[in-house]
C-alpha cells in the first residue's frame, strides 16, 4: 500500500537542492507526483507531492530530518486525493489581477472569494518593476472553482467594484479545466 505525503521544504537558495531532495526520495522507493517549486527572497521553496510505501514512510522521514544539517528544512503530512464529486457543478475561472502594489490585495481578494464559498486552486502572486516609472506593480493570477449557486454576473460585478476599490485592475476568464497558474 502507498501513502500520499506533502512534502515541503526550504533552504538558501543554490544548485543542487531538487537533486538532493529527489535523491532522497528515490532511495526510500518514493515517486514524485506534483510540485511547485521557486525561490522567493534568496530562499528555495517546494512543495512536492510524493507517494511512498506505507513500509518506507518512518524512514523517509528520517532521512528529511536530517537534511536539516544541509540548509534544507523540511516537513511534511499525509494526504489522500480529493473525493472526485467534491466540486461536482463548479465551473473553473481564472483571475488577473494587476495594479500599484500596496498592502492587503490579496487579503481583500481571498476573503471575497472565501465568503462567497469559492475555491483557490493555486495563486502565483509578484511585485515587479512598471516599465516606464519602474514603481512597483502587483501581478495576481489565480485559479478558481466557482459554485454552481455563485451568479458569474454579480462575481463579475464585485470584483470590478473591488478592483475600484483598491486601484487595481481584475480580469475573470472563464477555462476549460483547472491548469497551472
């Protein structure tokens, strides 16, 4: 039997930490699934989606621990996959957004989104220089799984009206299917 495991990690950012974190993984029998994986600041973070046999597990945790004494921190938890109906009728959206950066966008987004019942997928946010006055811009992108109940019209609307609200602007796009962001 195979155990699902969420894997994170952290460490300063150089060559050779997938190739160690993967080793790792391959001499305890463990098969990487899913990750995403970027430095952020001058830090290297992942998250990996491993599987592993039940028999394996304790040691494979050892042996994460103890990259520890490399820079790299992990941790980790199992899971299972999600049940396939869980989001039976929802329709698949994705969010631009993009404007002057200051604090609380993506607070004022998320707590929308979480009060009309919609679900995050994934969120790849960033804060790059404007091309012509070189101020900071914020680029949000977010994948979305909207609730049958949820009207696309007033979502539509709401997010305008708080697109107004923080000088922002915000694109919703409908999608086929949940994609990487």
């Amino acid at each position: 039997m195979r155990t699902q495991l969420l894997v994170t990690s952290v460490g300063e950012d150089r060559p050779g930490i997938v190739a160690r974190l993967t080793e790792v993984f391959v001499a305890h029998g463990a098969n990487l699934e899913e990750s995403r994986m970027a430095i952020l600041g001058g830090e290297f973070a992942a998250i990996m989606l491993i599987s592993v046999a039940a028999d394996n597990e304790q040691t494979l945790s050892d042996a994460l621990a103890k990259l520890h004494s490399e820079g790299i921190t992990c941790s980790h938890k199992r899971t299972a996959q999600l049940k396939a109906d869980r989001f039976e009728g929802y329709t698949n959206h994705r969010i631009v957004l993009k404007g002057a950066d200051h604090e609380g966008i993506v607070f004022r987004v998320s707590t929308y989104l979480k009060d009309n019942s919609i679900n995050i997928q994934a969120v790849d946010t960033q804060v790059v220089a404007a091309p012509e006055t070189g101020s900071p811009l914020f680029q949000m992108t977010a994948i979305l799984l909207v609730p049958p109940s949820c009207r696309l019209s007033a979502l539509k609307k709401d997010l305008d009206r708080i697109a107004d609200e923080e000088s922002v602007d915000i694109e919703l796009h409908e999608t086929a299917a949940p994609a990487a962001v």
